[in-house]
C-alpha cells in the first residue's frame, strides 16, 4: 500500500527539481496534438495546453526522476524499492513547465497529469480517500511538508468531482505551494499536481485544469 501512494509523492518532486500494471486494454496514455491539445480516450478527457508552454519528452522526465529520486530517499534503501514499487502503478500523462528547464526566473510553474491503478483497493471511493493516504503517506517521508488541510475540499473540472489536498514545502529558500486535485475514474486515480510561488502563476494552472473536458 504505501508503494501506490508513494507514486503520487514521488512524482509531485518532479514539478519543483529543475509498462504499466494491471492496465485495461484499452489504457491509452493520451495524445497530444499540436503541443496544445491533450486528449485521453481512456478517461474520455481533453485539456487544453498554453502553446507557450513547454511538455517534458519521457526522456527529460526520466532525467528528471533520477535527480528528484533522492530527495525522497535520500540513503534509506527501503524507501528506494518503494520508489521502483510505485513505478509499476504509476503512469504520467504529462509533466509541463511554463519556461524551459534552466531558464533565468525565480521559480518555473509547473503541473503533473498523471494516474495511478486503485484496482486494488476497494476502499478507495473518492479523490478525497485516495488524499487520505497519500498525505498519510508523505508525513513519512523525508520530506518536511506542510499540510493543513482537515478536510478536502471538492471542486468540479469538465463536470468531474475532484478533491484538493494543498502542501507547502521550503525547497532551497523558496516556498513551494503544491495542489492536489483527485477524482476516481474506470479504476484508476487521477491527478492533477500544480507547483507555484504566488497567486498569478496559481491563476494560469487553474486556467489550465477548468479546460478539462469529460465526454460524457
């Protein structure tokens, strides 16, 4: 269990350090068109991406893991198995960054789309159960999080129920502030991981998660 809620934990590094299991066969990793339009028939999802921003290739996001990988480990080789666990239920849709990795600004916006498979816990009937584990989970780790939330709030996208979890983070100086949107859909949890600094470039990833669309 604490292998699954580790992937979302793990992956949420990613936004602030610059063969998947059990799958149906109709598990579509989605499409992105014209580097603006993502679409995902599995999940009956379309999103639109600001053409300004920048989609991270698997190899860039590879790269990216390796180097986040030992901010959630550090030495402690149990918790790296845990890592490599969490990879086979894991899959990330999209990671985007509003600038290139390495331009000159304070701190690059940025935000995860990315699903894991729940097909193993029933228990789990909400993106608000799923964030009960997963904030369980991250007070774990090494990682010094905030987390304030008692409740999730829900918020609707593209006619979808999604639960926020918000955490605060002190990377190198700079105060992370991380969101958390969680819906159930055909077995799996999707996620929505937005990292910001203040409230303009909050507003532009909110701007980005209201364009999802749910064919029905």
């Amino acid at each position: 269990m604490k292998a699954r809620f580790l992937g979302v934990v793990f992956l949420s590094i990613i936004s602030f350090t610059f063969s998947f299991a059990q799958k149906s066969k109709n598990f579509d990793y989605g499409t992105l068109k014209d580097d603006s339009i993502y679409t995902n028939s599995y999940f009956n999802l379309k999103m639109d991406i600001p053409s300004s921003w920048h989609v991270q290739s698997k190899e860039e996001v590879k790269q990216i893991m390796k180097s986040g990988e030992n901010l959630v480990t550090g030495d402690d080789e149990k918790l790296k198995a845990l890592v490599k666990a969490a990879e086979i239920t894991t899959a990330n849709f999209l990671t985007v960054l509003k600038y290139e990795r390495g331009a000159p600004v304070d701190f690059n916006p940025s935000f995860i789309l990315m699903a894991e498979n729940i097909s193993s816990s029933p228990g789990i009937k909400s993106g608000a159960d799923y964030l009960f584990h997963t904030r369980k989970f991250m007070k774990q780790t090494q990682l010094n999080y905030k987390l304030t939330d008692e409740d999730f709030k829900s918020e609707v996208f593209g006619g979808k129920t999604f639960h926020k979890m918000h955490a605060e983070i002190d990377y190198s100086g700079v105060l992370i502030q991380q969101d958390y949107y969680a819906t159930i859909i055909n077995g799996f949890c999707l996620s929505f991981i937005s990292s910001y600094i203040d409230e303009e470039q909050n507003a532009e990833l909110l701007k980005i998660i209201g364009s999802m669309q749910f064919k029905k």
